[in-house]
C-alpha cells in the first residue's frame, strides 16, 4: 500500500513536516498538522438514527453538523472485538479532503489530546509484522507504532451515509 496523499506529496526527506500524534483507542494516528482544524474537549453528542457503530453521532461546529467517527471501529481499520472501548476525552475536527456530499469538515473521537512532533520521511520505517491496516499504513516512529490513515478512504465511507442531520 503506498501512504496515502496526505503525506505522500508533502514530505520531503530533509524538512521536517509538523504533525500531530493522535491517540485513538488502541492506535496512535499520525497526520500532518494541516488535516486538524481544531481540537476540542469532549462534549455530549447527538445521536443520529440508524448510523453505523463508528459513527459516534454529530454536533454543531462554526454552523455546520459535523460527524464525529470512532476511527478503530470503521470497518477495515479494526474489528469491534480487537479495539477497546474508552471514554473519549476530545474530539479532533478534521477538515476534509474530498468535500463528500458537500462535508468540509468532520472529527474523531480521540482518548487524549494530540501532541505535536516534527517528522522526517526517513523517521518513519516500515513495519515488518504489520496488522494489513485498509484504512492507512502502519509505521514505525521512533518507539511507537502509528498509523496514517487513508483519509479519502474514510471519507468515502462517511459519504455512503444517507444524512448527518439530527
């Protein structure tokens, strides 16, 4: 799998790109800076009926419904039974790559708040045993094992709901 177009066209092996370190349940996440529209402390959510488990439910974001997804549990990255449950602690608002059905932002929920790091093309190595992630690319990074998730893939998944109104 090659890394998905977030990274792929943005680093270079001298500079260093500022990214942010997400922890989403079992997984670190890794994405350049300029995905993250805004981090946020956890807030209640609506639920909105009939959507998928790792739709979280919506809130209301500088006037628009923004989606809130739990990344481990959408289909491809891992199974409801591998991921463990934890009580989210901040929603990270994503802005969107693809503009699906007219979505320009969405958010994960996420256990701690992010950090950033500054990261070289050669800090990231490839994971020998990697769990065959559909929905990004497992690296390594120093101590730590992360994924870049595949956010057009993501985002087609979210397009395939019918609506995010509550």
């Amino acid at each position: 799998m090659s890394p998905p177009d977030t990274i792929e066209h943005t680093m270079d092996p001298i500079s260093p790109l500022g990214c942010m370190l997400i922890p989403a349940s079992e997984v670190l996440l890794l994405l350049p800076n300029v995905c993250v529209a805004e981090i946020l402390p956890w807030r209640e959510l609506r639920q909105v009926p009939n959507h998928p488990v790792w739709c979280e439910g919506v809130f209301d974001w500088r006037g628009q419904v923004v989606p809130v997804i739990s990344y481990v549990m959408l289909p491809g990255a891992r199974t409801q039974e591998q991921a463990s449950v934890r009580r989210p602690q901040a929603i990270v608002v994503l802005n969107a790559l693809s503009q699906v059905r007219g979505l320009a932002n969405y958010a994960m929920a996420v256990d701690a708040l992010p950090r950033t790091v500054q990261v070289r093309e050669d800090d990231l190595q490839p994971l020998e045993n990697g769990q065959g992630q559909t929905l990004g690319l497992e690296l390594q990074l120093e101590d730590a094992t992360v994924i870049i998730p595949d956010l057009r893939a993501l985002e087609a998944q979210l397009g395939g709901l019918s609506s995010f109104s509550a």
